[in-house]
C-alpha cells in the first residue's frame, strides 16, 4: 500500500494472492452502523439508570437526566460545559473524519436509504429524486413514509416524556397538548423530506456540508481517487452510477459527497474479475500524507480543547453536592414582634435532591453570634424529596428581640444527620413607625 493511503482493518481490504481473490466491501458494515446508531436513538428513551430515563430532557422540573446524574436548571453551567464538550468534540470529529457522519450515521441519510430500498422493492423507480411506477405502488410507499415519519416523530418526543408515560397517556387521551403538536409537526415535517425532499437536503440545504468544507484541512478524512491512479480507469462509470448524489468521484473533492463509500464499492466490485484493486480509496487529505496529516495545529488544539473540557465536566459532575438549599426571607409576610417579645422572621427555602435515590432532609438554624438562641417552626423536618425533585418551603426563625441585623446560617443535614447544603441569610429587626 502506497504512503498516503488510510491502512483500514483486515475486514476492509482487498485480500489478493496468486490463487485466491476476496473482495470486501464496506456497503455492509455502513448499513450495520446505520442500523446501530438507529436502534441507539430508539431505545435510549427506554433505558433507565437507578430508576431513571438514561437521557430525558423534564421539563416539568427543568431538570436534565444523563446517564444517571440529573442536572437542575440552577445546574446550568454543568449542562453549558456539556454542550461545549459536545460541540468542540464534534467539530474535531468533523474536522478529523469529514462528512463520514453524513454518510455513515446520519439520520436524514439512514431515513432516506430507508425510504428508497422501501420503494424499489416494491417495484417502484427513482429517478431525479421523484418516484415513478403504478400509482397503489406510490400510495403504498407514500404510506411508509408516513408510518415512518410517526415513529420518528415519536422517538423525538420520548426524549422529553418518557415512552411508558407516552403510551400510557395516548391510550388514555390525556397527552399534553405540547406533546402532541411536538409529535406531529415532527411528523409532518419527516414525511415532507421522505416524500419530496430526500438527497436534495445533503445537497442543497443542509448547512452541515457547508460547515464542515469550512473545518476541512489537509488532514481531513475523503473519498479519493489518486491522480496516479487514474490510467487504471477504464470509464466504466460505476461509481457514478451508484452515487446517491450523483457526483463524479473522479473529478476530485466536492462539497456534495458524504463519504458513504458505494463508489469505492461499485469499483472493487468491477477490477475484482480482472483480480484488480480498486481505485477509491478514503485518504487522510488529498496531498499523501496519510495519517501524519492528522499532527497538524488545528487537529491538535481542538483535541486537548475536547479533553480538558472533558476533564472539567467529569470533575464537576463527581464534586457537586449531592443536595442544594436555598433560603430568602418571604416577601408576602412581613417578621412580627410576638406577644412575648420574640421576633418572628418568615422565610422561604428551596431544597433539591441532586442525588439518584430518595432522600430525606432536616433544616436546622445556628447564630454566627454568641448567644443569640433560635428557634425553627414549620417544615423544617422529615422534608422527603424524591430524586431529581426540587421542593418548596415555608417556615418561622424565632429570635430574642433584635437591635441590629442577625446574620444566621442554615444547615441542610440529610438522612444520617450529615451536613449536606449550608447557606447565609440575615434577619433584620423590626422597625418601630
């Protein structure tokens, strides 16, 4: 193998001795990862870690559960480091591997193979992106696509509802109304593209190929056919019989290829008689470096980028308390001098249990003042709070009568009397008129 060229596992190449000719393709190892990365996206809705969703966006607690940690909305920052991890390392894959996503694990390109091979087994034809044949064929695949575009539809609300909540409410006709225009305007939209659309978004209007042209560099994971290659062509057209996007490989790099591998395919498949190699190949870039493209400063400062982000995120995520508590003296009730002398301060607390199972809490109350006696009256023990759940409570701080401003610290202690949250507040004495 010539310098240059990317050294692919065994699976992957042509096996060539004197008396034996093996050809490999790479067509059904694609359709495995495009079916892997399919069933993924299904069925990660219904995983669930320590009795919760493995991934699920709650809106109704404004939480998010990933893999078993479940971030608050008062967590944000933990779920901005996340993105940024995801962003920075997609765009060092982008940049690394090319529009290989678009080709290989794309959704809208898995729907649309999907579409296709539906339509021309049942004996329809596809040609300039339209379909031709009988009419109940067309009604029959056009009714496909709409099954197709429901499940879809669906999978994505299941990222916000869980699917045992989803059927359950559906059965029983009490599925939030956001839920339903979620799932059919999701629907309509995938139905849209199967039906008129198809390759027309990877050429025409999706923005990723016009990113990642942007990111692309002379390291960058192609399609290449070498132009010392090339006097081995016998213009049989084959590759660009088979391109889903109809491009000719041979006139070089074109923003339209997703790297999905069927011209490289049809090639092997036309030199195999001859007991020839093909003549596409995937290249790290097109100047036949090989894999020492990849050292390049681009390549190398997005890496450490993504792993120091990583490195902060799975260190965020492994110190951060495993409960909150939030207290503010309420602004509907007014602190009253008792009957006794005492003043009575009213306050508002906010407990969350960031933890994976159950919990329960007790508040206690301590003067950062040498004997200022207080005492805590309403819910202020036995707080059981499920996981992941945030809970709201009201409460009195009772104090000897006051002069100046008391500073007092409240504790959150969780099931062993541990102290688990601590916060500041500062109780005013009430002013005479």
């Amino acid at each position: 193998m010539k310098a240059g060229k990317l050294r692919l596992p065994r699976f992957f190449i042509i096996n060539m001795t004197e008396s034996n000719f093996r050809l490999s393709l790479l067509g059904p190892w694609r359709r495995f990862f495009q079916w892997l990365c399919t069933l993924l996206l299904l069925l990660i809705p219904w995983f669930q870690f320590q009795g919760k969703s493995l991934l699920r966006i709650d809106l109704s607690n404004f939480s998010l559960h990933i893999f078993g940690q479940i971030l608050r909305i008062e967590e944000l920052y933990l779920f901005l480091i996340f993105c940024l991890v995801f962003g920075v390392g997609f765009l060092l894959i982008t940049m690394v591997f090319g529009r290989v996503w678009c080709g290989w694990a794309c959704p809208q390109t898995t729907l649309t193979d999907l579409a296709e091979w539906f339509s021309r087994m049942i004996g329809l034809k596809l040609k300039d992106n339209r379909l031709q044949g009988a009419i109940w064929k067309k009604t029959l695949a056009h009714l496909f696509f709409i099954l197709l575009s429901l499940l879809v539809g669906a999978n994505l609300v299941w990222y916000f509802v869980a699917p045992q909540r989803f059927f359950s409410e559906l059965a029983s006709g009490s599925l939030h109304i956001g839920a339903w225009i979620s799932w059919l305007s999701t629907a309509v939209t995938v139905y849209l593209d199967l039906a008129l659309i198809r390759r027309l978004m990877c050429s025409e209007f999706c923005p990723y190929g016009r990113f990642q042209t942007a990111l692309a560099d002379q390291g960058t994971l192609t399609l290449h056919l070498p132009a010392e290659e090339s006097y081995r062509c016998i213009e049989c057209d084959s590759c660009v019989n088979t391109c889903p996007m109809g491009i000719d490989i041979r006139e070089g790099f074109q923003i339209e290829c997703i790297n999905c591998g069927r011209c490289l395919d049809a090639c092997r498949k036309v030199m195999a008689p001859g007991q020839q190699p093909g003549l596409i190949h995937y290249n790290f870039g097109t100047e036949g470096q090989g894999v020492k493209a990849l050292f390049n400063p681009r390549v190398l400062l997005l890496s450490v980028a993504t792993l120091v982000l990583l490195v902060i995120f799975v260190f965020a995520i492994g110190n951060r308390q495993v409960a909150s508590l939030k207290v503010s003296v309420s602004h509907t009730v007014s602190a009253k001098v008792l009957k006794d002398g005492q003043l009575a301060t009213f306050f508002n607390a906010w407990v969350n249990n960031r933890g994976t199972q159950p919990a329960t809490y007790r508040i206690l109350a301590r003067s950062k003042s040498e004997g200022a006696p207080l005492t805590l009256k309403g819910q202020t023990s036995k707080i059981v709070i499920e996981p992941g759940n945030n809970r709201k409570l009201d409460f009195v701080l009772v104090t000897t009568a006051l002069d100046s401003p008391l500073p007092v610290q409240f504790v959150l202690t969780g099931p062993a009397g541990e102290e688990v949250a601590i916060t500041d507040a500062q109780v005013s004495p009430v002013r005479s008129h």
